[in-house]
C-alpha cells in the first residue's frame, strides 16, 4: 500500500474508500473470484439472443431444449474423465507443478510442512489445509507449497497413493459434477396434454402493455 501510495495519491484513496473487502480476496466476504465467478446471466443472455423475440411457448420450449442438451453433454464428459478433479481444476494443478521447481521441503511431522524457495518461506498444515501464503484456505484448493509438500509427504509412506483431490473442496472434484448434471431434462409433451389446476386454467392472462420506444423504428 505504501507504493501504491508513493506511486499514485488518487489511486491509494481510491481503494480506501471502497474497502478492501472489494479489492482483496482475504477480506472478500463471498468466493466471487478464479472458478468461482461463472458469468451465467451474461451466458444465458447471449443463448437467448434471437430466441427471446419468440412467442411465450416457443421460447419455454427453446430454453427446455437448450438446457436438456446441456446436462447431458457435460453429464457424459465428466463421466469420461479419469481423474479426480474436474477439467479446470485439473488444469491449475498441472500449472503449479512448475511452480514447484527450486522448493526446499523440511517435514516437521506427517501434516506439518516448513517450504523454502530462495529466501521466502512457508509453513504448510495439510491435515488444517492451511498455508502461510493464504491461498491454500481462500481458494480451498492446494497451492504450490502444498502440492510439493504433498508429494513428500507421499513419498515418505511407503506405499502410500496420496492424490491432490483429497485436499480440494467438494466443488473441485469430478464426482460433484457429476451429481450436478445427473437430473435430466425431459421432455414436458404437447400443450394439449398437460393437466392444469382449475385455478390456473380458468385464469385469462392479457397480452402483456408495451409501449413503443423512441426513436426511428427498425425494419
């Protein structure tokens, strides 16, 4: 903060005024960063692009239809996978593996863990799932001080096969992504079948007030 404060004034006051809780992920209150942010709404906005001008029917059906694909084009390709975490997550772990390059390991016991690289360090707690960098418990997810520390620690036991994805949230692992998509879509058949409450369908729904807009009307 101090050169942020030497480089720019405005700047420093700036991120005071907002809080930290905006700009930090170890003062942020909810996990809205990394994997965590999924964009959905600007995503289903740009599905539903043209088929939002359709009638009412049309579009339930166009979504109901959109959505069954979904499921079960990722229901079948977290199936296919052979590893324990899910593709994004597997992706992370194999770009920390440079990361580990140049580390000096020094166990304490079986879970605590003393990491050096040059002249900084870390302890690491693999049972807690803690590390002094922080980022191990913000993003519930290793870091690279944990990664090679986990390495020793399976080195160390004699025939131990220790995976990362015991070290990871829920939501990082295949199997939870698996049970997400594991409901199917189905389809709900012709409007002439469906069975309605009488309260429902005696009800007249009007056409919804528009009003026009301003401007040169588009042809």
């Amino acid at each position: 903060m101090e050169e942020l404060r030497n480089l720019h004034q405005n700047a420093f006051n700036y991120v005071i005024e907002v809080g930290p809780h905006k700009w930090s992920h170890v003062h942020c209150p909810e996990r809205r960063y990394r994997v965590m942010v999924t964009n959905v709404v600007e995503c289903i906005n740009s599905c539903l692009k043209f088929a939002r001008q359709m009638p009412m029917l049309t579009l339930a059906e166009f979504i109901r239809n959109m959505l069954q694909r979904w499921f079960y084009d990722r229901h079948c390709t977290a199936q296919s996978r052979r590893h324990q975490l899910t593709d994004a997550a597997h992706l992370v772990i194999l770009k920390r593996v440079n990361k580990c390059a140049y580390m000096t390991v020094n166990p304490v016991d079986w879970n605590i863990f003393f990491v050096k690289r040059f002249r900084k360090q870390w302890t690491i707690d693999l049972a807690r799932k803690t590390c002094t960098c922080n980022k191990f418990q913000m993003d519930m997810f290793p870091c690279s001080h944990a990664h090679v520390s986990m390495f020793t620690c399976t080195c160390s036991i004699k025939g131990a096969k220790l995976g990362l994805h015991i070290l990871c949230a829920d939501f990082y692992k295949r199997q939870t992504l698996i049970d997400a998509y594991s409901v199917p879509i189905k389809p709900v058949g012709h409007p002439s079948k469906w069975i309605f409450p009488t309260n429902i369908a005696d009800r007249v729904v009007l056409n919804p007030l528009s009003m026009r807009q301003t401007g040169r009307p588009l042809l």
